[in-house]
C-alpha cells in the first residue's frame, strides 16, 4: 500500500513536471500554490537568451544637494575559488530576480501600486540599508541595463523614499 | 551498481552541494536579516492573504532572522553524515536526509528570490530521495531513484529542445551575447569569439545536440551513456569555469548515479521479460 501511494505521489509529480515544461501559463498558476519550487522549469536561457545586464542604482538626496547615481551592487570578479565557492553570487541573484520580477510586473500592473509589490519593497530595503551620505533625507533608485555593444540606459526609476 | 551505493552516491553529492550552497548562505548572512534583500518582514507579506494567521505566526518563528540562521546550520550539519556515508543507508542516512530535505524546503519557501536550477534540482533530489528512504522500502526507494533519473533526463532533454527551437541560440548569436554579459559571461571567452568567428555557434550546437540527445544516450545505454555523462560533466565544469554556475556541478552530478541506476535496471528487466 505505502510503496503504492509513493508511486503515485513520483507520477503525479512527473507528470506535472513535463506539462510545465511545455505550458508555461500552467506553470505560472501552479508557482502561485507551488511554495517550494518542487515544479521545475528546464529550459535555462532559452528560447529567449540572456542578452543583457541590469545595474541596480541609487542617489541621496539631502537639504541641499542630490547625489551622483551610485551603483548598488559590487561587480563580482572571476576567481579559482569562485569555480568552488561563491558567496557573492547569491546576494547577485537575489537583487537580480527581484529585478526581473519588478520590471515583469511594470509593464502590466498599476504604476501607483508598483511600490507596494513585493520585489519593489526588497530592493527599496536593500537601498535604504547601504551606506548614505550625510544628512540624507530621501533616497531613490534606478534599474539601467546594457546590451550587447549598446550603452547602459535607464528602464526604471523608483519614486523618492524619505529616510529616517 | 547496486541500490544502496547507488543511494549513497546521490546523497553524496547532495551532501556536497548543500555545504557549498549552506555556507554560502552563511557568510553573506546578511542578505538574510532586516537589512538584506532576502527580508523576512518583507517577504512574509505575500503570505498573508494565502495562510492562516495562526500558520504564519508559527513560519515567522523558523523564517524570521536571526533564527533562520539555525535552520541554516542544522541544515550543514545534516549534509556531513550525507557526504560520509557510502554504501551504507541506514538509519543515520535516512534521519540526515530528512533533515536536509525539511531545511532545504523550508529555505526555499523563506527565499523566493536567489535560487538557480541547481538549487532547485538539488530540491526535487533531496525531497524525493528522502521520501524514498523514509519509506523504508526498498520498492519505494527504487522509485525514488527513477524519479531522480526522470529530472535529470528531462532537465537535459528540456533545455536541449528549448535551444534547438530557438533562432538565436541555432545562429550562435544567443551564446554571443550570453558570453558577452557580466552576469553570466567571461571575456577571454568572448575575446575568442571576436578573433575565431564560427566559435559561438560551433559551442551552440555542441550544447545543443548534446542536451538534445540526452535522451537517446539513455535509451542506448552502455558505454554509449558513459560518453554522455561524461560530456555532461565536462559540460557543467564549462559553465563552472566560464559562467560561474558552479553549484550545478554538483546538484546535475547528484542525478548521474540514478541515471546510471535505472539504466541498468530497465536493462535487467528487459532481459527477465525476454
């Protein structure tokens, strides 16, 4: 009996797993109930390639002054023991997945209510948490992104935070 | 290979997979506190409306920071009985998978946002192998191990045929751009595909038709598998080495003794069928 209710749980997920690699809307309702990410999706970096990087950047501003635009995040260099281990690399994602994800939902989702998602509120506290200038009274961000041999432009900006 | 080796060689890279991944966590601990972009406070709010109050206060209690960072020790001492034990799955194999297999889902639940495919092929693995082991059947087990073997196969198979459906990656120019990213690229690559100019769609067909044809290695078996997993080490140590992927080495390598497993037992099957 028990070796059958396994069997059926390892079908049941297989199956699921093949239909998600093809329907990608079934895939996207599942996700919302699916809190573990036990229902893969295979298809890394295609059919659409990575063709870009995004830049996480901030500005102060303060009594009487506005700071330059400052990038958030360090730019990570290649190193023998990156092959094994890369610490850096996790805080990368993170910041670039709630990216993706708050620049997924400008396009279709109520700009007033942008900052109250939930990827816009984890890079607003990632923000406020870095180091500011003096006196700082507000701060604010900005998503630029560079294609292959194209400039770094601009594809977000937030509204302006104060601090306290 | 039999079915307890072939168990400790999955939990064995599992094992390692989850030092590297949990350590990781650990020495950038602070992208899991209040002031990280992995904030509990924040990411707890998505939770509200789907879970029971009561529900939450408790998650809150394991996913809030710093007690998060328990979990996440639990977890790495979990993964040292993983990568010591071979040949023998016993009591302690079982307990240490479950443990990791629990912290690994909850971690995954707690950070939406950070994990990659190995992550989360390091999740089904675990999730599945530790279900197999707790069952304390060795049928169960064994179905374990065709599962494992199913993702591995499909995974490859997945992004083999996503590739092969796209324009970009069978013109070379979806691995150009990719190896001319920051994020995911390595200049002395991209240097030599500016100076040889059919190199980027020699290495995408060579990805190409290698995870295309994953499948077929399996059905084939053999030697003929040996070759394909071999090429699908190297293949993981590329991206290692040029696109810093390095935690899919060991969450794709957790899969090849199951593979190599299940080959043999269709195999068997076949021939008492005959």
């Amino acid at each position: 009996m028990l070796s059958k209710i396994v069997l059926i749980i390892f079908i049941v997920w297989a199956a699921i797993s093949i239909i998600c690699q093809f329907k990608k809307n079934f895939l996207r309702i599942l996700r919302t109930y699916d809190f573990w990410g036990l229902i893969p999706s295979w298809t890394f970096f295609a059919p659409n390639p990575v063709n870009s990087d995004n830049f996480l950047y901030y500005r102060d501003f303060t009594l009487n002054k506005t700071t330059e635009w400052k990038k958030a995040n360090k730019e990570i260099k290649a190193s023998f023991i990156s092959l094994l281990w890369n610490p850096n690399r996790r805080e990368e994602k993170a910041i670039s997945d709630s990216m993706f994800q708050l620049l997924r939902l400008s396009d279709n989702f109520d700009k007033d209510r942008l900052h109250l998602t939930i990827s816009y509120l984890a890079i607003l506290n990632f923000i406020t948490a870095l180091k500011h200038e003096e006196n700082t009274i507000a701060t604010q961000f900005l998503f630029a992104t560079r294609k292959f041999d194209e400039f770094t432009k601009p594809i977000f900006v937030s509204n302006i935070h104060r601090l306290t | 290979m039999s079915l307890s080796l072939t168990t400790s060689l999955v939990a064995f890279f599992v094992g390692i997979y989850g030092v590297i991944s949990t350590t990781e966590l650990l020495s950038r601990k602070k992208i899991l506190s209040n002031a990280g972009v992995l904030c509990w406070d924040i990411f707890s709010l998505q939770f509200n409306q789907l879970l029971n109050k009561r529900v939450l206060k408790i998650i809150d209690k394991v996913c809030e920071y710093p007690q998060i960072l328990f979990l996440l020790y639990i977890r790495l001492i979990s993964c040292i009985p993983l990568i010591l034990i071979i040949e023998l799955p016993g009591r302690l194999l079982t307990f240490s998978m479950s443990i990791f297999s629990v912290t690994n889902l909850i971690i995954s639940f707690r950070n939406r946002y950070g994990n990659d495919g190995s992550d989360q092929m390091a999740l089904i693995v675990s999730t599945a192998l530790a279900l197999g082991l707790i069952s304390h059947n060795p049928d169960c087990l064994k179905y374990s191990l065709y599962f494992i073997a199913f993702q591995g196969i499909l995974a490859y198979s997945t992004a083999g045929l996503a590739k092969l459906s796209s324009k970009q990656w069978r013109t070379g120019l979806a691995l150009k751009y990719l190896i001319g990213t920051q994020t995911y690229g390595h200049r002395w690559l991209e240097q030599k595909t500016n100076t040889f100019k059919h190199l980027p769609i020699i290495l995408s067909w060579g990805v190409i038709l290698f995870l295309s044809c994953f499948l077929i290695f399996f059905v084939i078996g053999g030697q003929t598998l040996l070759v394909g997993l071999l090429f699908g080490m190297l293949f993981h140590f590329g991206n290692a080495i040029f696109m810093r992927l390095h935690t899919f080495i060991w969450s794709f390598l957790a899969t090849y003794p199951a593979i190599i497993f299940i080959r043999s037992d269709i195999h068997n099957i076949l021939l008492i069928n005959h």
